[in-house]
C-alpha cells in the first residue's frame, strides 16, 4: 500500500507541473515468481494475486509474497513447460467481499481438458482458499495438441452474473477442425455463463451455470463470440465495460478485437485481416479486429493488457496497453468507438530494462490490474511483477505537499477509499 500512496503522490504532482503523460517506468513489487502468468485481485482489495503456471497462486500483501500460497492447485494442473498448458485464470467474483468466491481456469493432469472451477476463501484465514470449496463450473474437451489453450477469465464492470471465458482452437496449426467457426463446440470462443448461484446445489463437487440472455443462438448456448484462435489475455475496461481480446496469429497478424455478442473474430478463414482460407464458406457476423500487427521485426504473439484506470496518471486514463511475447515490446494506444484507435506509442523503452521488467524475447507474459486499477507487467524473466508509475519529475517531490491536499479530493471523486 505504501508503494500506492507514494505513486499516487508523484502521480498528482506531476499533473500540476505537466499537461502531458509524464514519462512511465516500471516499479518491481515483487519477484522470484515460478513462471508467472497474471496478477489480479478484487475489486477495492489491497492485496495482488499473482498466479504461476504450475498450479499456484500467491498472495503479495504489504510488499511481501506472504510464504502460504493462497491456493496450490499443482497436483491438479498440467503445466509442462514445452506445451502451453498450466493453470492459465484467476478471477474474483464482483462479490468477493462477502461471499469470498472466485474461479479458475487450467489444464487438468489427468483429462489434458480445460477446467473452470470455484472457490472460496477460508472464512476465517483471509489469505488462504478453502481447498473444500472446490467445485466444477465447466469443463472444455480438448484436443490432444499442447497448444492454444487461451485460459483468461473475468467479470464485465456492471455484470456481476457472468464469468467470461476466453478458449483458444485447441491447438496444431490452421485449426484443423476449424472449431472457432463450429458454434457446436466450445473451443476458439469467448464463453458466457451465469455463476451467480450454485446450480446444482445438490452436488457438492459442481457448482454448474445457467446461460445469460443476448448469447449467440443455434449453436452451444454458453457462446458469446467466436472465431478466436488463442484469446490468451483479454480484458474489460474497468469504466467502461469494453471489452478487449487480445487473439494470438498464426504466420502473419496479431490482433486486437473489441468484444461484442455474436461477433465472429474470423478465424481460421481470417488471420487478422489476413485472407487465410479463401475456399472456406463466407463468414457470418464476421468482426474485423480494431488493431493488428504483422511479423516483421520477429513479433508473434500478441499478449492484451489493460486500460489504465489508476488514480495515479491522470493523462494516462483510458490508455490500453498491450505486449508482444516473442519480442518483449510493449505499446499503448487509445481507443473509441467513434475514434478508432489513435496515439499507438512504442512504450517499450520506457517500461523495460535490465534491472526491472526485462524486455529479452519470450519473457512478458501478462499484464494484471490491481483492485484500484492501477496495471502491472508479468515476467518470467526473474518471476517478476511490476507496476506502471509515473518517474518523479525534478522539482515534483517540493510540490508534493501541495498536491497532498488534492489527493483526497481525486480519492473521493474516483470513489476509493482514501487510504
Ligand atoms: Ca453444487
Ligand atoms: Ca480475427
């Protein structure tokens, strides 16, 4: 918390001296991570969970990487580190708060299937899940390919009802089956299920779901967009609700969507805007991505962000942030509906360097949001985590007793806590 405070003071300064973003770095909060592949937590919450692809989840609390992981699901998850395969989501339930629930997303050892399971946490132990709670939302087929397994899950702002769920083609190339079009198969598509109650309450190791209305209709009733490849990291702004899915290319094009019911992101016929399989069928409901990058320069696999929403930038509201994996480049650009996307910057050398996020290849693996909204770079290089700050301008730090009078005023008008 107090490294939150002391952004939120440079932050604030700042914006009194300067009308433009100031320039950012990253701030390390915590390292030595095995293979870490997300950091969330809820909503208002001052804790960071941070998830390692073999089956754990910790909890930073304070500045320190508390030694009890909140939950150890390894002997369940399938994570070898040649396939993509591991535990893949984390998501806290909208009412976390009192009813200590969230879901996870992982390839299950012995099935090699997906698996969306709920949890609680320990009533009395705030800090530790009640492994007893374990029950099974859905479970996905897959194939036997180590490959695309997506795994993102979460909660639309002001849809507390619906966890959503990102899943890739099932892996090999060119989806052999084409799956993301087969809206009688869940694989390659963004689900949409109602976990706001246990469905079958009479089983104690399922918790089941029921299906929201606007999903796609004459196929799999948990359908909510198709046509994704691998939607590894994907995202809502936490504002306004839009939702962004980051779908990982092939050979040519990595991509950007905005999520909406029925959309078809167009994939295996479409890579991008990238004509694939010009003899499959034409495409129904087809959805262009708002944003794509081709190969060139090594990039290959795109790795969605966030929205900023911190109170500490104010210049920096409603930029989305993305990275590539192969190439560890980090870019940012603003989207809206009427707009478009605009202000693409290459952010990489402000948020990577040796002693902070590396920016060698394969090495950022994810992007998470804290319950305030302020985002952070995932590496496996050193299992680091790292927040987005703002560098302390010169003279900043004689105005900060200055800004600390707005400080409270900006807490308030965003609504949190002002501690
Ligand atoms: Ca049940
Ligand atoms: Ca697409």
């Amino acid at each position: 918390m107090k490294k939150t405070l002391l952004a939120l003071f440079v932050g604030g300064t700042a914006n009194l001296a300067f009308a433009a973003v100031p320039p950012l770095t990253t701030q390390i909060v915590a390292s030595g991570f095995e293979a870490p592949v997300f950091a969330t937590a809820p909503n208002g919450d001052p804790r960071l969970f941070v998830v390692e692809r073999g089956g754990v989840i910790k909890v930073l609390q304070n500045g320190t990487v508390l030694p009890t992981p909140f939950l150890d699901l390894s002997a369940s998850v399938e994570a070898s580190p040649t396939s993509e395969r591991g535990l893949l989501g984390l998501a806290f339930d909208p009412g976390f708060a009192t009813n200590r629930r969230f879901y996870v997303d992982y390839i299950d050892k012995t099935t090699l299937n997906t698996v969306v399971a709920t949890y609680q946490a320990s009533a009395s132990q705030p800090n530790i899940a009640d492994p007893s709670t374990a029950q099974t939302v859905l479970t996905v087929a897959q194939p036997e390919f180590g490959n695309h397994k997506a795994g993102w899950i979460g909660f639309r702002p002001g849809e507390n009802a619906n966890l959503y769920i990102g899943t890739g083609d099932g892996g090999s190339a060119n989806d052999p089956q084409n799956r993301a079009q087969n809206l009688n198969d869940n694989l390659g598509k963004i689900l949409r299920v109602d976990v706001s109650a246990d469905h079958l309450p009479a089983d104690p190791t399922r918790y089941g779901y029921g299906i929201p209305t606007g999903n796609v209709t004459g196929g799999n009733p948990e359908i909510y967009a198709y046509g994704l490849r691998n939607p590894y990291r994907d995202s809502f702004d936490r504002e306004t609700g839009t939702f962004y899915i980051a779908d990982v290319g092939q050979n040519q094009r990595e991509e950007i969507n905005i999520g909406s019911a029925g959309a078809n992101y167009g994939w295996r016929k479409f890579e991008g805007t990238d004509l694939n399989f010009p003899n499959d069928p034409a495409l129904a409901n087809h959805t262009p991505p708002i944003f794509e990058y081709d190969h060139n320069g090594e990039r290959a696999s795109v790795v969605g962000g966030y929205v900023y929403r911190g109170a500490a930038i104010d210049e920096l509201q409603g930029t989305y942030f993305f990275a590539d994996f192969a190439t560890g480049k980090i870019t940012s650009f603003r989207f809206t509906d009427g707009g478009g996307v605009t202000e693409v910057i290459d952010r990489t050398a402000e948020l990577t360097s040796p002693t902070g996020i590396s920016g060698s290849p394969n090495s950022i693996t994810s992007f998470g949001e804290d319950g305030f909204g302020n985002i952070y770079l995932v590496s496996f290089d050193g299992g680091k985590v790292g927040m987005i700050t703002a560098i302390p301008e010169p003279g900043a730090w004689a105005m900060m007793l200055a800004g600390m009078a707005l400080i409270s005023v900006w807490a308030r008008r965003r609504g949190y806590p002002a501690a």
